[in-house]
C-alpha cells in the first residue's frame, strides 16, 4: 500500500476478506494514480458509509464470487449505508400483515427488486403487484409454518450463499458531490477489482457474471476488461418497470432468493 493512501481507507480493510487485501491497495492506489488529490480530499470530508464500514461488501473469500451486483452508490442515509449494495440497514422485517414493511416501501429499489422475486416465484400476478395483491402473500410469508425468508438479513444471507458480491458503482455517497462524478473516480478502483476476479478466479470455472444496474453502473461497459466477462444489465431497481424485467426474472428465479436456507433458519 501506498504511504499517500490515507489511513482511514487502510483500517477498512478489517471487514474485508484477507483474500481480497492486495486487490483493494491495487484500487486504492489506482484512483490515487488517477488522481493524487481524490483519496486525501476524501479522508477529510463527509461521507458515506462511514464507522469503517467502506470495505463491508469485500467480506467474502474471493474465491466464493459467482455474481458482481453493481449498484449505484451508498443509500443517502447513515442507518442504512452499510456498504453493502442495497442492503438498507434500517430494514429489519421484510413484512407486515398488509404486505410489505414500511421500510422495505421506504426503500424502493429494495421494494421492486422484493416484488420482481415474488413475480419470478409465481407468488404475485405481474398484473397485480401493489395494494389488496400483497396482503396474502405476506400472510402466507408469514404464517407458522412458513419457509419464507423474514429479514433482510436472511436475503443478504441468501444472496452471499449464491456468490453475490454486492458493490456499487461508486463505493461512497457525498450529499454536495454528483454520484455520476464520484462513480468516474471509482472506476479505476473497480477496473482493479475486475482484473483481481479474472486473475485469481476459481480455476475451471467461468468468470462471474456482471449483474449491473442502471447506467451508472453500466459504465462498467467502458473498462476493457469488463468484455471478459458474462453480463446480465437491466434498469436500476428504482424504476417499476424493473418488476418485470425478463432477464432478471430469469436470472433470480432458479435462485429462490426468498425461501430460507440453513443459513437463515
């Protein structure tokens, strides 16, 4: 690691993976090769996630990534930036008796991405997916004897034991900096992170598949290396035609990202 490299960003390393250290100072000194003043202006500045929580995403062994979901940035909101994409940490309970929680409505990508598992489940009629439709599903989640996940622990959870490593395009949110300029500084961080997966993959096994969001995170497209791997794009989650997204659909379906492992037990 760089001297230049500020010590905030170093200590973050803890909730990383060891797998993945000389990968993250590879980034860190990338975007301070980019930009010598990006990292220093940074470390003395605002930002989210912040109580060391930047790496929190990395905590996987490298070796167990089979997906790269690629968001946009932290949520705007210290509660639920955890450095970790989308997974808000304000939500706890995923429902409610009328349907989805008040939080996980609060969050609304969170919200489409729920309702595209439920459509890709069988559980809820494309047709139908707000009001009156979700009072039964919840319900039923959350009767007894119910194998439904409950928390957005239990998702996240459910996510990892799938091989998901959930990043953002950008890895931190400034409220006075524009999320498309933050993600360009980030970039030569995740060009780093590509060529670590590709470098030190599992051998005999494909490289993982780009699960990117929105076109933020599609500017993944202009690193060289992102041709070397499977993609699978669609809207950010944000918009309610994601809900219905085909690729998607097809993507999560065979995962039964809402039943609960053993994990999740």
């Amino acid at each position: 690691m760089s001297t230049m490299i500020p010590a905030i960003f170093c200590d973050a390393f803890v909730l990383a993976h060891p797998s993945w250290h000389p990968i993250l100072s590879a980034g860190l000194n990338a975007i301070h090769a980019a930009d010598p003043h990006y990292l220093s202006a940074l470390a003395g500045d605002d930002f989210l996630p912040d109580q060391g929580r930047l790496f929190a995403a990395f905590a996987q062994p490298l070796g167990a990534v089979r997906y790269v979901l690629v968001g946009e940035g932290p949520y705007p909101r210290q509660e639920s930036a955890t450095g970790v994409c989308f997974m808000d940490g304000a939500v706890g309970p995923l429902w409610i008796e009328t349907g989805l929680s008040k939080q996980v409505n609060r969050a609304t990508s969170l919200r489409n991405f729920v309702k595209m598992l439920l459509v890709a489940d069988g559980r809820l009629a494309l047709e139908k997916t707000t009001g009156d439709a979700l009072a039964p599903v919840a319900l039923k989640a959350r009767s007894m004897d119910s194998t439904t996940i409950q928390t957005l622990g239990q998702l996240q959870e459910n996510l990892i034991a799938n091989g998901f490593l959930l990043l953002n395009a950008t890895l931190v949110y400034r409220s006075h900096v524009v999320p498309g300029k933050e993600a360009k500084a980030w970039q030569p961080f995740l060009q780093a992170v590509l060529t670590g997966l590709l470098t030190h993959g599992v051998s005999g096994l494909p490289p993982p598949t780009l699960v990117l969001w929105g076109k933020i995170a599609e500017r993944l497209n202009l690193l060289s290396i992102a041709a070397c791997f499977p993609k699978a794009v669609s809207e950010h989650p944000y918009n309610l035609s994601f809900i219905a997204n085909p690729v998607m659909g097809a993507l999560f379906k065979p995962m039964k990202l809402l039943e609960k492992s053993s994990a999740s037990k």
